[in-house]
C-alpha cells in the first residue's frame, strides 16, 4: 500500500542526486573559467579549450551563479523526498499498528 510512495521517494532522490552532481561539474567548470585576473598567464590555450565542455540536459545553467542556484535546487528536491521517504515509513508503521489491532479482536 505505501510501495508506491516508497518508489517515488526513491526515484526523487536519485534525480535529485543526478541534479546535484551536474551541477557541481558545471560549478567547478565554470570556476575554473578565465577571468581577468588571469592577464598574468603565461601560457596561451586557445577559447575552444577553455569553453564549457557540452551539456546534455536542459536544467544546467550557463552562468556559474546559475549552476549555484542548481546545486542548492538540487539539495531541496533531496530533502523534500527524505521527507517523503520518512512520511511513507510513519504510514506503514501506522498500517502494520492498524493490521495488528485488527488480527488481536
């Protein structure tokens, strides 16, 4: 009766954690990215070597403030389905209360 609430928990967290760690690349990509204040350089790699390498799904942002707010969308979406995970193990200590009560009468 609560399998399905267990298996869209489950689910949640995983696209959450996938979430999360295509983010985090992205932040890290980006934060490596050429700035200014890198003038001193002394080696020259050309633009196609320092672009972003390419993504393959529609949540990655293309700013590095972007990828941030994903990993923190990301850490929300897992705490909401281990809510939903402790939700549904509440209602099944419940059930199994409610079925043993019923088998003692």
């Amino acid at each position: 009766m609560v399998r399905p609430i267990f298996e869209s928990a489950v689910a949640g967290l995983n696209q959450a954690t996938g979430r999360f760690e295509r983010s985090a690349a992205q932040v890290t990509r980006l934060a490596g990215a050429y700035s200014a204040a890198e003038s001193a350089a002394t080696v020259n790699i050309s633009a196609e070597a320092r672009g972003p390498a390419p993504t393959q799904d529609n949540e990655s942002n293309a700013t590095l403030e972007g990828a941030i707010v994903d990993t923190r969308i990301a850490k929300y979406q897992f705490i909401a389905n281990l809510k939903v995970l402790q939700t549904g193990d509440e209602m099944a200590g419940e059930l199994s209360k409610l079925g043993a009560r019923d088998q003692s009468k």
